[in-house]
C-alpha cells in the first residue's frame, strides 16, 4: 500500500520505518528534515512526560522501551541504557508508569533535601545520531523523505496518510486543542556524569541527561510558549539548578543552548479518520514531552490501523 507520512521528527520516522520494512510504499513529505525538527533538541530520554491519556501512554511506553533495548549498545544507533533517578521533595506514591519499566526501586538514601526518589534503567537516545539511524533504516526499506511544506494533508484516494505533523496540525488540520509547551536546555561538557537525574517536582523542572560528549542540562516548561531564542536568565538559572542535583557540573563549560516546542494536547491523538472524498489518514500527534518515549509503541498501533485500512493485504 503507497503510504504518506507527513513529518519528519522522532514519530513520523518511526512510524515511516515500521510501515517500510513492513513492505508498505512509504513517503515522508515534511517542512522540516529530522535534523531539524524539535525532537533533534530533545534530551531523549525515556520518561512519560506530558502525554495522556495514562492507560495508553503507559503501553506505547512500554513497547517503546523494549525496542529502545534492542537497539541499545549499537554505535549507529546512538541509543544507550542509562541508570536514572527521580528525586522528589516530598513523598510519592510509585508512578504510574512504573509497569512500563522491568525493574524501578526506591532510593534509601536521598540527596540532601529530597525527601525520597526512584531508580530504573532507561534508554537514552543521541538524537543526531538516531535521527539518521532511522533516516538510514527508512531508505534501506526503500521508504523516501522529502521536504516539501504543506497547506493541508495531501487529498489523495491511491494513499494512506498517516499524520505525524506534531504542532503544525494546528494549522494542518485547525486543531486547537494542541500547545506549545517551550523547553530550553543547556549543553555542557561532559565530565563523567553517565546517570540521569530528575528533579521533577520543584518550581521549575530540572533534569540532566548525560551523552557521549556532553549532558544536557534542563530546563523550562513554558505553557503556550512560542519563542524559539534562548533566555540567558532561563539559560543561567538551568545551569545553577543542575549544578545543585549534579554538584560533579559545578562550572563544567557550556557548549550551546537549544529550544523546542513541546507538541502537547490533552490526549494524544492516535486515530483514524475516514475522508469521503481522499484517501483515509491515520492521525498520530500530541505527544508532549513524550515523543521518544512513545514513538515505537504508537508506530505499532499505526501499522496495525493502516493493516485494517488495507484489510490486511
């Protein structure tokens, strides 16, 4: 079956490749090449964030995660399993994703100030390198990627279209009910940091994500949020909150400062939608903070909708 996928992040490339090498004619028709995209700044790290609704966020996260494991380890792939911890100021309940991982334990002894935490191993992706891994995977299957800006989804009867546009369905398909959420990060050099770290449950959100070469540093949680420029003070006060989960960055270089456009919504939308007069289109966006996370389950569901659509031919 001739597929069109429009857009060109972590979603519409994951999507793209798992409907390739399925044997389907796959197309990515994106504004933005995947080096381009908001999730070529994403800290990629796998963890629920901003995404609803829970019961199908927390499969799609799971099947994500057993993928993201066989893909770990793999020098083009850029995906590596790191030891995480969550530190929070006051105690919690286990989270609600917590069957998504093999194996999450408390932490008896928390920093100075947090009243408890959690660990587990997550996968962690280098996006400029998964990026092209996937990129890499989708021509081999024979898949295209060209850039091409759209007024509308293509109206086409001979094709399917799968929607992985993220926040330009606001315009796309006049959905208000998406947002941006901005998120600002620092780049610093790596200095032996390799676990992540979560401080989720301050004012302002901070994490470290380590890499090869450098750790991210966030970040910011800008609700309708649109301006895509680094904030110094946002920038500075990021630097000096890691610094205080992570004293090891205490005056570690900063390399870059890199923003995004969170693509939320109060439920990801992950749904057919039948055209009388096109061809089908199977919608999938909305992922907020959580396209990584999400992205191999939700590329699941969207072959499996796309095998129905065909009838399984």
């Amino acid at each position: 079956m001739r597929i069109l996928v429009v857009g060109a992040g972590v979603v519409g490339l994951t999507c793209a490749v798992r409907l390739a090498e399925s044997g389907h004619d796959v197309h990515v028709l994106a504004r933005d090449l995947p080096l381009e995209t908001t999730s070529a700044v994403a800290a990629a790290w796998w963890y629920p964030y901003r995404a609803a609704p829970q019961d199908r966020v927390a499969t799609w996260a799971a099947r994500s995660y057993a993928a993201f494991g066989d893909l770990a380890g793999r020098p083009d792939t850029g995906v590596v399993l790191r030891p995480s911890t969550e530190v929070f100021r006051s105690p919690q309940p286990d989270p609600w994703w917590a069957d998504a991982v093999p194996k999450l334990t408390r932490v008896p002894d928390p920093p100075s100030g947090y009243a408890g935490g959690w660990s587990f191993v997550s996968p962690v992706a280098e996006m400029p390198v998964y990026l092209r891994h996937l990129a890499a995977r989708l021509a081999t299957a024979g898949g295209t990627l060209t850039r091409m800006a759209l007024g509308g989804l293509p109206e086409t009867r001979d094709a399917v279209v799968v929607n992985c546009a993220g926040l330009a369905n606001r315009s796309l398909v006049g959905d208000d009910r998406l947002y941006p959420v901005r998120g600002q990060v620092v780049l610093l050099r790596q200095v032996d940091v390799d676990r992540v770290w979560l401080d989720g449950t301050s004012d302002e959100i901070t994490y470290v994500v380590p890499r090869s070469h450098d750790v991210v540093a966030g970040g910011t949680d800008d609700v309708d949020g649109w301006d895509r420029r680094p904030d110094p003070e946002a920038a500075d006060r990021i630097v000096a909150r890691a610094a205080r989960l992570v004293p090891e960055l205490a005056g570690a270089e900063v390399l870059g400062h890199r923003v995004g456009l969170r693509p939320c919504r109060d439920a990801v939308r992950l749904e057919v939608e039948r055209r009388p007069d096109a061809g089908d289109v199977v919608h999938c966006y909305g992922h907020g903070g959580a396209g990584v996370t999400l992205s191999w389950g939700c590329a699941d569901e969207v072959a499996q909708l796309v095998e129905e659509i065909s009838g399984g031919e």
